[in-house]
C-alpha cells in the first residue's frame, strides 16, 4: 500500500481530503494537528508545550515532532500497511527524519499530494471554520502567523519533494469532490 503525504498550507483542505483517501484506499490517517490537539484536550504534559506553541501559530519543535511521530507509528501495526500523512513533515528536518525513519522500517514516501490554493481563500476557510471550530489558532493574528510559518518553514519542502521525484501539485479550489477527483487522477 502506498504512503502519501497530503502537503499544504493551514486551510488548504488537508484534513477534508484525508477523509476521502483513507475511505477510497483504506491507509491509516496520521494527524500530527489531530494528535496534538487531542494531548491539548486531555492535559498531558505534551498537550501543555504543544499549547503554548499551536496557540501562537508556531511550530512544535523539530526533535520532538520526530520522536512523537515514530511513537505513533511504532504504536499502530496499521501503520505499515499504507499511510497517509497529515501536517507531517513540516520543515526540512522533519522530512530528513521521515526518510531515515522509513528507510528504517523498509518504507518511502510514494506521492506527495500537494494542494494549491491561493491564500485569500485560505483566510477566509479558516476565517469561517473559526465561527465553529474552537481551535485556539483559527483567529485573523494567528491565521496570518501561521501563513508566515508556512511560507518560512514548510514551503521549502515542495521544491525538497520536487528533487525526490514525487511532488503532485493539485489546484485545491473548487469542491471538495472536484478537487479530489483530482487527487485519484494524480495517484492513480
Ligand atoms: P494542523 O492541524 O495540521 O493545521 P494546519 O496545517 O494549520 O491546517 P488546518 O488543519 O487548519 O487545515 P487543513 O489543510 O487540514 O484544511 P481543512 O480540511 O481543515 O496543525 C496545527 C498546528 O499544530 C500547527 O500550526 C503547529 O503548531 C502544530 N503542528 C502540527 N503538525 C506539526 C508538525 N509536523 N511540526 C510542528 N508543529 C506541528 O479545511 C479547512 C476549512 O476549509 C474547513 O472548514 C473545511 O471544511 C473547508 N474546506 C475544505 N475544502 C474546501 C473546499 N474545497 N471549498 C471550501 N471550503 C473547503
Ligand atoms: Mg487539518
């Protein structure tokens, strides 16, 4: 079974279209947001440093993003039966630990789907999704920092994935079924 990363700005559907591929090819789902946000709601000492970082918009550091990442892999057999990856990998070193951490355990990353959409309509997703959502990083001020997060820290990792020969850009405006039909076409 594949492992496919779902790449993109905050807003950019990769939670709604992880939803469709894990029915459409029965991966297993890894969140690192999901995963934090549920150490966050259960008040574990993970959940108090993943607070003080998710709240301002900035990343969780690097060395423990890696180490709570195989955790969660070592942890679910599922896992090596196809993945699909959400918010994981995030910066350069985070995609160098991935691909050792693979290498390890006879795995690689088959695709990275990358969803492109233009950051108007990214505030103004999240902007909406704030009204309803209750995630403490959903306001205009933590949009914005998030954004410049992405464009610093994550957006490198196109032109990364690009060199590795897997990067799939997807134009990620539309509905959610236009643009995942976009997806399928893309993965095959
Ligand atoms: P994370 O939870 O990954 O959030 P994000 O990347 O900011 O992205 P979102 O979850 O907000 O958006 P999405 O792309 O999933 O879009 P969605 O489908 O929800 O990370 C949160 C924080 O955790 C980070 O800022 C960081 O602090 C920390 N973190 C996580 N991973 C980390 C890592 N690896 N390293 C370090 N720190 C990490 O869609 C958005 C909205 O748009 C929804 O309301 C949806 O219904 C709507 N929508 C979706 N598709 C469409 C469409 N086609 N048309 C109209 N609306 C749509
Ligand atoms: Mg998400």
């Amino acid at each position: 079974m594949p492992n496919i990363i779902i790449f993109g700005a905050p807003g950019s559907g990769k939670g709604t279209q992880s939803e469709l591929l894990i029915e459409r090819y029965n991966l297993h789902h890894i969140s690192t947001g999901e995963l934090l946000r549920g150490h966050i709601s259960r008040q574990t000492e993970l959940g108090k440093i993943a607070d003080s970082f998710i709240s301002k918009g900035q990343l969780i550091p690097d060395n423990l993003m890696i180490d709570i990442f195989a955790d969660t892999i070592d942890n679910n057999p599922a896992a090596l039966k196809g993945l699909i990856l959400d918010g994981f990998p995030r910066t350069i070193p985070q995609a160098e630990g991935l691909k050792a951490m693979f290498e390890q355990r006879g795995m690689k990353v088959d695709a990275v789907i990358g969803l492109e959409v233009p950051e108007a309509e990214l505030i103004d997703r999240l902007l909406k999704r704030g009204q309803v959502s209750g995630r403490s990083d959903d306001n205009l001020e933590t949009i914005n920092k998030r954004l410049d997060v992405y464009r610093s820290q994550t957006l490198p990792l196109r032109d990364y994935y690009i060199n590795e020969g897997c990067y799939c850009a997807i134009e990620g405006t539309g509905t959610v079924e236009e643009i995942f039909g976009r997806i399928v076409e893309a993965v095959g």
